[in-house]
C-alpha cells in the first residue's frame, strides 16, 4: 500500500480491503442562468462535500466548501 500511494491514493476500508480515492467524485454541477456561480456537489473518500464558485474576470473561484454529509458507522 505504501508503494502504490506513491503512484495514487489508496485507503484502507473500515472492512480491511482497499479502495482507490480519485477524489474528488463529482456527481453534479449546478449553474445559474448566466453561467456566473456554481455549486459542485461531490464525495470525497465516505463524506459528501458541496463547493460554491464564482466566475471572477473569466475564471472560477472558490468562495467556500464544507463537508455535507459523513456515514454514521
């Protein structure tokens, strides 16, 4: 596992196998009509997070982010 999160990111599951972490996984983009601020909904690892972008001179910025939900175990 050392050896291979040289290369990527790999973590241990709470069930002793373990996963690949390409984080974060976007699973929606929300934009507004004029195409000027984003909300990105994403997973990273096991917690759900959100991002809200601005479009600031031609390129987005990100205002805040939090994490959303987390598994209960």
């Amino acid at each position: 596992m050392t050896f291979l999160n040289q290369l990527t990111c790999l973590y241990a599951r709470h069930w002793g196998n373990w996963q690949i972490s390409i984080d974060p996984q976007v699973f929606s983009i929300v934009l507004n009509r004029d195409y000027s601020q984003a909300a990105v909904h994403s997973r990273i690892v096991n917690r759900g997070a959100e991002a809200h972008f601005v479009r600031i001179d031609n390129e987005w910025k990100m205002i805040d982010a939090k994490l959303t939900w987390i598994p209960r175990c």
